[in-house]
C-alpha cells in the first residue's frame, strides 16, 4: 500500500506547481508556502534541540498555543518548530510573540521530502495536532526513532471508516504512534481499532482558556451597543443566516432595541449573507466599515477573523452555528467561558461531549425550533451565566492543559 500511496504522492508533486499556482492566485499561497512545502528554506540547518509541533490550521494552532508558552520555559527545550498547512495560520503565528518558536509550513508528504524535512530540523519529539495523520512522514519518523506524539487526537465515525476500508495500511500507520492523547471516548475507542497501543485519554484541550483576557477597544465597542439588547450567532454556516434573520423578526416584536450580532465562519461570505439579508428587509452594518449604529439597525455583522471574544463579552447568549447545517458544530467553549448560554442545533457530532458537559450544567439548549429559540433568548438576554459554572469550565481546563503538558514533557529528558 506504500508503494501505491507513494504513486500518488509522486503524481501530486508533478502537478503540484499548477496547483500552487491558482492557490496564489486566490490568496491561499505566496511564495514563502511553496518553497517550504517542497522544503526549501532560507534558514540553516537546525543544529538545535528541538521540539516539532504540527497544527494544520487556525483552529489548532490556537488550541496548542498554551502548551506551546509553558513548554517555552523548559530550560531543555532551545527551539520549537511549528509547522501549519494554512496561510491564515501562518498570518496569525506573525502575530504571537514567542521566544523560541519558528513557523515554517508543513512539507508534502512526498516520501524524500519528508526525509528531508526530519533531516533538515532534526526534531526530538514530533507533535501531531488533532486529525493530523501523514503516513510517510510517520514512517520516516519511526524509522528515525523519533516519537510521535498525537495531541489533542479526534477521529470522526466518518474518518475512522475510511482508515477502515484499508485495514492492514491503517494499522502500520497507527501502531507507529508512540503515545495517543484523544480528547474523547469515541476517539479512544477508534484509535485503539485501528492499531494505536499507548493511549491516555486526557480530554479536550479546547476546554483549557485564558482567566485574563484583554479585548480590543472594549470600552469603544461597549459603548456603541450600550442602547441596545443584543445577542450572537457565531460561526455560521451558509443558510443558517436566514434562520437567524427570521428568529431576529421574531425577537423584535418582544424586544424593540434589539440587534443580533452574526460572525459568520468564514468571512469571505460576507457580501453574500449581506445580499440575503437585504432581500429580506433587514438593515445590516458591518463591522469593518465602522458605521455608527441607528435605531433601525437590525444585523451587525462581523466581517474579521479573531473578534469572536470582543462580542462573547459584551452578550449572554449565543447561537452556535455548523450546528443546523450537517457540518458537525462547531467549538463552544469560549462563549461559555465568557459566560454566554450557548444554544445549537442537532447536528454537533464534532463536540458531542462538550454539549454533553454543558448540557449537564444548564448551560446549552439543543433545538432549531424558531418558538423554542426565540423564548430561549428572550429568557436569557437579561444576564450572564453564573460565575460558579465558567470557573468549573476554567477548572477543568487548568486540568486537561497540565496533564498533556506532563504528558509531553517525558519525552523530553
């Protein structure tokens, strides 16, 4: 299966410069991505002791950048390489101020050049970030006698039965996992099929949050809504908007001053959920445009990455979206951190036992019923969540955190 596995690989790297060239065109590449996937690099050889993180994208990378602050105070530890797939990562790693940490994008998982990869950077241990399974660079890894370490593991029923369908392959690329730390039971289970032996369920590092967080222009934005109820619909999918838009007609017989806010997942679909909106008679402000707000604004939207918690703060309820649409949900946690009831759809298979937990403290309402919405909100508008649960919420971060980081840092002596 190798053999046919590296076919493939060889083809994607023949073709590859086409695709790297309509990637650019549409602002998913730049030159710096395309050299270093092919591992071309403009810095010498690591000389150091290494440790090598991989996150393919945003939502990774963000999960891992705690342990990645703490990890940066071991004295052992001279440099941390961390690999992403994505030009969003990439523009946000610039953003982070560590000391010891590199960015450089993840290579294809091209056979020569993954051996080129672990020759170049030598790391100690390697750090694969939730679904992040490349079977030549394991077998690379473990022919150098490098650990492999999963972190944060998620297999989904889906994944695990495509891994299923080439059984004998899956199982020699899963038994050359060194230690596997899912972040669930469904996950645990699936790993364990699938030929992983050293496995510690640790939970979720998503539950793990920063106890100070310093928004941006927070006064400046509590004053713009300070005439105003309002509420969230984040991470929304496409055509969950005109749910929110009809829940929001709803709401607006009972609340007046009502604006809801809506941070759609990916922002680049902003001029089209706009477009709808309109149709439906709704007026929109958006939020790069920096407009002041009128008595008849209806929608805000938020069209920029890395605001979510700046609107979690000033609310006390937010719909959760990828949730009515079949996209499996999407993470909840730092609205209930900042003390917002959580509200979602059916379909959040993704997070199962995060609702779960929240769902057992009171904390989210599972329904896509408008009535049942509207009365949800109407109900819980009025305040925040009680501190008592978000501190059970930061608790059991502070936990999960420090057990991965135990976990890792034996392998590092």
């Amino acid at each position: 299966m190798y053999f046919i596995y590296g076919i493939l690989t060889k083809l994607i790297i023949i073709i590859s410069p086409i695709i790297f060239f309509f990637r650019i065109l549409n602002g998913k590449e730049d030159k710096r991505s395309l050299k270093e996937k092919l591992c071309i690099y403009y810095q010498k050889k690591n000389s150091f002791n290494s440790l090598w993180f991989h996150a393919a994208s945003v939502g990774e990378l963000m999960s891992i950048i705690p342990i990645i602050k703490k990890i940066e105070k071991n004295n052992k530890i001279k440099k941390i390489i961390l690999t992403t797939s994505t030009k969003s990562s990439a523009d946000i790693f610039k953003k982070l101020k560590f000391k010891k940490t590199i960015h450089v994008y993840y290579p294809l998982d091209e056979n020569n050049i993954t051996r080129k990869f672990i020759n170049f950077w030598q790391p100690k241990v390697a750090v694969f970030v939730e679904s992040e399974i490349w079977p030549n660079m394991f077998k690379n890894l473990k022919e150098k006698k490098i650990p492999i370490i999963i972190l944060n593991a998620r297999i989904t029923k889906k994944s695990f039965n495509r891994w299923k369908i080439i059984k004998n392959f899956s199982s020699d690329i899963f038994n050359k996992i060194t230690l596997a730390l899912p972040q669930n039971s469904e996950t645990k289970k699936y790993l364990k099929i699938l030929g992983s032996k050293n496995i510690k369920k640790v939970g979720n590092l998503k539950y793990y949050g920063e106890k100070k967080i310093f928004y941006k222009d927070k006064s400046k934005l509590k004053n713009k809504f300070k005439k105003f109820k309002i509420w969230c619909a984040a991470s929304t999918h496409e055509t969950e908007e005109i749910l929110i838009a009809k829940l929001h007609k709803e709401l607006k017989k009972y609340q007046k001053k009502l604006i809801t806010i809506i941070i759609p997942r990916h922002i680049h679909r902003s001029e089209k959920i706009i477009e709808d909106l309109k149709k439906m008679n709704l007026n929109v402000v958006r939020h790069s445009t920096k407009n002041k707000l009128s008595e008849n604004t209806d929608i805000y939207i938020v069209d920029a990455f890395g605001e979510s918690p700046n609107f979690y703060n000033l609310t006390n309820i937010t719909f959760m979206g990828g949730s009515v649409v079949k996209h499996g949900g999407q993470n909840p946690l730092e609205a209930a951190r900042l003390r917002n009831h959580i509200i979602t759809g059916s379909n959040i298979d993704n997070f199962k036992e995060i609702y779960s937990y929240l769902n057992r403290n009171k904390i989210s309402f599972t329904t896509s019923d408008i009535t049942k919405m509207r009365k949800i909100i109407l109900r819980k508008i009025k305040r925040k969540m009680s501190i008592k649960k978000t501190k059970k919420i930061f608790l059991n971060g502070d936990k999960i955190l420090n057990k991965n980081i135990l976990y890792i840092n034996k392998y590092l002596t």
